[in-house]
C-alpha cells in the first residue's frame, strides 16, 4: 500500500438519499481497544447516525460499532457517543455553519487511513419529499442512457 493508504470501511448510502452534501471533512476518531478491532473487522452501520457539537467538542451520535467478538467484560457498548477529533477552529467554524444556515452534519463514511480510523463528515441540508423524487427521476434516467448506449454498441 501507498504512504497515504485508505481502507473504506462503512459508508452512509443513505445520507446522499436524504441529503444535499454541501462540503466534506475529515475527523479522527477516539476509541476503545475493542472498537477499532470490531471497526477493523467492518462490523459498523452509520444507518441513523449524526454528529452533534457539545461544549466545543464533536460527537459522533447513534453509529453502531458491533462488540468485539473475542472481547472480555471490558467490551464497549455499541451505540456509545464517540469523541471526534478536530482541530478547535475548524470545529467553532462548523458550529457557525450549522447555526446559522440550518444545516447539519452527517456522517458519510469510516475508513482507515494510514491504521487510524476517520469519519468523513457531510455539511448537510436535508431534502425534501419532491427532492428525493427528482433525484431518482434523474438516476433512472441516466440508467436508461447508459443501457441505449450499450445496446447500440452490441449491435455494430
């Protein structure tokens, strides 16, 4: 692997459903031994999960990290708040975000990068009922494209 390696482990499908994903940052995450060998072994569902700003600090909320399968009692519990790690400004500066335009932020992805686990984070405004329509008018449109196209090119 590269010096700058990656390892997707869990992605959000759901966000970009729900969602219009106006920016993305990259947050460290704090865990327990248990937790980033679970992480590791891809038991992680960020379904319904969200990040919150508490007293200056950024929490990942609801995502769901399995136990630990050869854990002891010190095993984690699954739906614990995760500290994320961000540096102060770039945190004041998503808190102002959030605040003043209504957005919110979502966790798009955990992956490993260089064996630290990250969360990517979506600055997010949610969409609405006709929103998710369109958006899947559009895909299906482009579906029907690409299978005309690639009929045409069987046939000559």
């Amino acid at each position: 692997m590269s010096a700058d390696a990656t390892k997707s482990i869990a992605t959000n499908r759901k966000a970009h459903h729900d969602y219009f994903i106006e920016d993305t940052f990259e947050a460290g995450m704090a865990l327990t031994g248990t937790e980033i060998k679970s992480i590791r072994a891809g038991a992680v569902s960020l379904r319904e999960s969200f990040a919150t700003i508490k007293d200056g600090e950024l929490w990942l909320m609801d995502a769901h990290i399995a136990p630990y399968g050869h854990g002891t009692y010190a095993n984690h519990e699954p739906r614990r708040p995760r500290k994320l790690l961000m540096h102060r400004r770039e945190i004041s500066r998503l808190a102002g975000k959030i605040q003043e335009k209504g957005l919110t932020l979502v966790p798009l992805r955990i992956y490993l990068k260089n064996n630290r686990a990250k969360v990517e984070l979506g600055l997010a405004r949610g969409k609405k009922q006709y929103d998710k329509r369109e958006t899947l008018r559009e895909k299906e449109t482009r579906r029907e494209i690409a299978r005309t196209v690639a009929r045409r090119w069987k046939e000559e």
